[in-house]
C-alpha cells in the first residue's frame, strides 16, 4: 500500500527526518510511537505532500507521491487527519463534512456524497445530532470524530491518523481508538502516529519507534511492548516500578 | 510440506528488501546509539549511517572480526544493559577467549521461532519426539533447538551429551524419539552405538535428524543415513549470529535457505573484501537486523561457502547457501572440536625432548575424523634409543594434547630431519588434511 525508502525532509534549512522507511500493508494498521519532536507530524505532512521531501521515495498504491501536491494526493485516497484536529470551527457540522468531499465535489458525484454521508452518520451517530452546530462549539472527542469523518469523505484507501487522542479524556481516547479499528474493518489501512503508546499498540498491528528523525525500532505490536526501551520510555514502566 | 510463517518465507524480493532496508537502517541506529566499537567504527570510517539508503549501501560499512568479539569481552558489544538481557551464552574457549553473547525476550522469542520454522522446514512436527544431544550449557546449540522445538509443540527430550553413548541410544530406543537433533559426529557415534548394541533399526521409531555445529561430508551424511534409515538434513548457525537457527535445509535439501528476514548474507573475497560475483565461493558475512542485545553488522564469519542461484522448488524465496566448503582460516574441526594447527604447536613445544616442528595429519577412518600428530625426538636427548622413553614421549605428547585441545591424537614419531625438510618454506605447522569434504 504504501512503501516510504530512505525519506529525509524538514523545513527550510532544519533537517527533520533523516533516512526514514517504513511500509504499510494493505489492511494494516501501523504506528509510529515517538516522543515530541522526534519528526512523527513531520514524516505523515511529507507523505500527504503538505512538506517537500529532500531525498527519498514515497510509493503509494504503485506510484511515486514526492512532486505531487497535496490535492492530488488526496484525491488518489491518502487523506491525513491533522494533528489538533483543525475542523473549520465557525461552520457547521455538515459543512466541515461537505468539505472533506471536495476534491469530488467537481466531478458531480452529489448522490455518492450523499450516501457517504450517511455512512459517516453511521459511524459517529452523535455528528448527525450535532450537524447544523458550529464545528467551535463541539467537545473535543466530537471534534476528533468530526476531523476523521471529514476525512472518511473523501472515500479513502489509506488514513494517516496525527495525534488522535491528543488532549482527550481516557474514556473518549478508548473510544476513538475503537472507531479507528472499526475504520480497518470497513477496509481502510491505517497510519496512526501517536504519543500514547501503550494505547495506540493496543490496536495496531505492527508499529516503528522514531527518536530524533530516524526509526530506532521496529516489529509487531507486542513485539514493541515487550521491549524494555519502549517500556522505560514510552509507556511509563520504570515510573511505575518505583512507585511500588 | 508446511510453510511456517508464509507471509515471511515466500515474500517477494521487493517486499523482502524494503523489509531488509527497514530493519537495517533501525540496527544502525541503535548500534551507533548504543555500541561504543560501532560508534568508533562508523566515525573512524567518516560513515554517516543516513546516507545508507539502500542495501548497495551496505558494501560501505565496516566488518565485525572474530577478533573485535574476543577484545569486547565479556560485555562491551551488547546494545543493551544487563538488565534487558534474559540469556547469555558464550562461544568454546577452544580458538582463543571465548565470545560472550546476550539475548534479549524479543530475541529469544525471534530465535524460537527461527529454529522452529527450521524445524518445520525438515519436516518435524508436533508429533514426533524431538531428542536433543547437544550439550546444554553456555554454548547455543542445546537451548536453542530445544526452545524451538517446544516453540513448534514437539515432545523434546533434553537428552544432551552428558553420560554415555549406550544411555542415548536406549533413550532413543526406548522415548520413541522420532527426531535426532545433534552434531554430525555425536550421530555417527550414536550410530555405530546401536550397531554394537545388536538394535535393528527398525526397532528404532526414528524417522529423520537434523544435524549442526560442524562441517560434515557426504559420507558422513550416507553412512547417518544408511545406519538409522532416516533422512539428514544440515544446519547452519554460530553462536556470535545467534545460534542454530541461521540457516537449514528445507524437504528439497538443495542448499541452505537463510532467514532473509532476520539476517543479511553477503559473500566477499577474504582477501579483497569485496563482494564475489554471484554464485562464487567467498566468506559468508553475515548482518542481524532484528536483533536488540547482540547486534552484528558484516560480521566475517570465516566460513567459506556460495550462494545458490535461482529460486528453490519449495516456493521459499530465502536466498540458499551451500553446504560450508572450508574455513578462510586455517581452523580445524575434528571430532566436533575446533582449534588452531598454532594450539598442537604450543602444546608440542612444551613437551620435553621434543624437537620444535610438527605435521598434522587429517583423515577419515572408518567414517571419523583422525587426527595424526607427527614429531620428532630433540637431537641430543639422552636414551633415545630405548623404546620405553619413546613410549613415554608419545604418551606425554598425547596426553597434553588431549589436556588441551580436548581431542584424540595419535602420535607419530619421524625423523627429525624429514620433518624439517617437509616443512621448509612451508607454514609451521604443517596441516595435511586428507579428509575429503
């Protein structure tokens, strides 16, 4: 599905990413664990086409994304759900979603539309109750729901999730993180980047730990929860130990 | 015949190199991070791991010697601190200090079911009766086939080399073991057992044996073989890559398929270190890219053998190795022990009344390896003639060797000026390996 070789990017003279590969499997989910500014935001804007690769390549569904803008990206069915959500927070519920259809929106697929739009409702039945409400004035689970189901508008294969659970409750994380499988039942494959690792490897497949711009670790999920690094430094173990 | 973890063992070659980019980039990473000697070893080369981008890359990155090992002792190339580590093992003392190694939980987990895959590829089950007689101790060769063959759900005997042949035999005889795990040697002697001991092989249950840790010809193969009426299959590991478990036959038995996954192989000339072309006999060397307490970048392993062209008939896209051809050094391996010519050397030199030279005899005899120790008597030692000191030299030649090296010779007595002649221009000592491998 997608296949990332020896990816290095950054901003303007900083180098952020240094000689990143990762691959995802059609139906996979995958994380990427990391602490604050390991590149993790980074490395999911360069493959959506929002941050221009230095070197490396990118291969999505066959192709090679580095050069393609971000629409186009997009409208092949690599749609990122930003970190902090960034829903369109003066606008309705309902537009935040038309929106995510955009890049379908010129080819007259109205009807389409309109059944997608059920499926999201489906989905996250709290959005259709909340649809002529300003996207501002949702909690901050629903705006999380409403961020994915813009993104699911735009009929994707392949969802990079960014920080899904940042700044949520515990029950409202558990309950993204559950919607996030159900996404991989309805056959989409999956790249979530979190900071919540013990959560976000409770559900991935297969994940790859990321310090200071480079992959340090990878392996299954449990592979990585085994791991004492991974258990020192991001899920807490050590804390705990002591505080026993 | 069962394929293990299909997705691994028949992965395309593209699938399988990105795998391969992937988790050599993550080793590097933590082996700079965390391995002073690689740390030193990729700066004193002005390596800067990001620019490894793709396994071409990899002819650039310096190699890992036996001799880098032996100086790290006990502990300095683990990438992880002692406690992340659950096992140690450690390589014979016999060449030299020996190589201590670590595993962490994933590791012994990857080893598990490496051997178990292994396993499965020479048709074991979780019906048969695995008997293991390789010695469980620091070396790998024990607790590493036995994790894997309970890992695949086998009934494992732990037999190991401890007590006396007659003991193993009536175990197998009496554990209705289906499966032989140990080396070739312990085989043919277990094989030879049950002849002198009037069992038939058809009152035996066994069906097939996977054998390792040392080089074996052929014959050795026929006469396994032809002794137990089982089918043999070769294995390939060391403990410094991790253990059994590198590589094994598959039911085809044409080469040795490698765990790609886990291992990058590369076949270079020991004396250019440049790659061979393809299908060239060279020295194996070998890259771990999953593992966390032990990690080895182009580790030389001095083995000499090629790679097989081609892809095998049982659908496994594994690369296959041929059987090990020889060492790039001048180890030996007799009776499934391996030493230096250097070590017979220094032992005869310490013996009295014995001139500084010696020949080293190799051969086969009745299917076992010989090993023929030919010296000759000090000029100006006292008695010479007289057949008692003689006797007594070749005892106390024998015995230190046997002392030292822990292996069986027989010692000749020649004159000491043939065995100066033969020697002449020649390296000391002088090693005559009539073995045909």
């Amino acid at each position: 599905m997608l296949r990332i070789l020896s990816l290095a990017s950054g901003y303007a003279k900083l180098r952020v990413l240094k000689s990143v590969s990762l691959h995802v499997n059609p139906g996979e989910i995958v994380a990427v664990i990391g602490a604050n500014g390991a590149g993790k935001t980074t490395l999911l804007r360069t493959i959506a086409g929002l941050v221009r690769p230095w070197s490396g390549d990118i291969v999505f569904s066959g192709a090679s994304l580095p050069g393609i803008p971000a629409h186009v990206v997009a409208s092949r069915g690599c749609v990122l759900v930003p970190e902090g959500r960034q829903v369109f927070a003066p606008m309705t519920v309902e537009e935040n979603l038309f929106l995510g259809a955009y890049t379908r929106f010129r080819k007259r697929a109205g009807a389409s539309v309109k059944s997608e739009l059920r499926r999201i409702f489906e989905l996250f039945p709290v959005l259709e109750q909340r649809m002529g409400q300003f996207a501002g004035t949702l909690s901050g689970g629903e705006q999380q729901m409403l961020a994915i189901g813009r993104a699911l508008m735009a009929k994707p294969s392949f969802i990079m999730l960014d920080e899904p659970s940042m700044g949520l409750a515990p029950l409202v994380v558990k309950e993204i993180l559950a919607t996030i499988s159900a996404l991989r039942v309805s056959g989409c494959t999956i790249l979530v980047v979190e900071q919540n690792s013990r959560a976000v490897l409770g559900i991935a497949d297969r994940g790859y730990v990321m310090e200071t711009g480079s992959i340090v670790l990878e392996g299954t999920a449990q592979e990585l929860l085994n791991n004492t690094d991974v258990q020192r430094a991001y899920l807490g173990k050590e804390y705990q130990r002591i505080n026993e | 015949m069962a394929i293990d973890n299909r997705r691994f063992e028949t992965m395309s070659r593209d699938e399988l190199s990105q795998l391969q980019i992937e988790r050599l980039q993550t080793t590097l990473n933590r082996v700079y991070r965390n391995v002073a000697f690689y740390k030193h070893a990729l700066d004193a080369n002005k390596i800067v791991i990001e620019t490894v981008r793709s396994l071409r890359d990899m002819a650039r990155l310096p190699f890992t010697t036996k001799n880098d090992l032996r100086t790290s002792y006990p502990y300095d190339m683990f990438a992880l601190p002692l406690r992340d580590i659950v096992r140690i093992h450690a390589s014979s003392g016999t060449t030299g200090k020996p190589i201590v190694v670590g595993y962490s939980k994933n590791d012994i987990s990857h080893w598990s079911d490496l051997v178990a895959r292994q396993l499965l590829w020479a048709g074991v089950t979780e019906h048969d009766v695995v008997q293991i007689a390789f010695s469980y101790s620091l070396f790998t060769g024990g607790l590493g086939f036995h994790f894997g063959a309970e890992k695949l759900g086998a009934s494992v005997i732990p037999a190991s080399t401890h007590g006396n042949v007659r003991d193993q035999v009536t175990i197998m005889k009496d554990f209705k073991t289906t499966a032989l795990i140990c080396a070739p040697s312990t085989a043919l002697g277990l094989a030879r057992t049950m002849t002198s001991m009037d069992i038939h092989p058809q009152d035996m249950h066994l069906r097939l044996g996977i054998f390792g840790s040392e080089p074996w010809s052929r014959t050795v193969r026929d006469e396994i073989e032809g002794t137990f009426r089982i089918t043999a299959y070769d294995s390939y590991g060391m403990s410094e890559i991790m253990g059994p478990g590198v590589s094994g036959e598959c039911e085809k038995r044409n080469g040795l398929h490698v765990n790609e996954d886990h291992f990058i192989v590369e076949v270079i000339n020991p004396a250019t270190l440049g790659p061979v072309s393809p299908g060239e006999e060279g020295e194996l060397v070998f890259t771990t890219i999953t593992k966390e307490a032990f990690p080895l970048v182009r580790y030389r392993t001095g083995d000499r053998a090629h790679l097989l062209p081609g892809v095998c008939e049982c659908g496994r896209t594994f690369t296959r190795m041929s059987k090990v051809e020889g060492r790039t050094d001048d180890l030996i391996a007799v009776q499934g022990v391996k030493f230096f010519p250097s070590q017979v050397f220094e032992t005869v030199l310490r013996v009295q009344g014995i001139a500084p030279l010696c020949r080293i005899v190799l051969d086969v005899k009745d299917n076992a390896d010989t090993l023929e120790v030919g010296v000759a008597v000090a000029a100006g030692s006292e008695y010479i003639d007289e057949m008692k000191t003689i006797e007594n030299l070749r005892r106390s030649v024998a015995q230190s060797i046997e002392a030292e090296l822990g292996v069986t010779a027989t010692v000749t007595f020649m004159e000491e000026g043939t065995l100066r002649a033969e020697a002449r221009g020649k390296k000391q000592p002088l090693v005559i390996d009539r073995r045909k491998l």
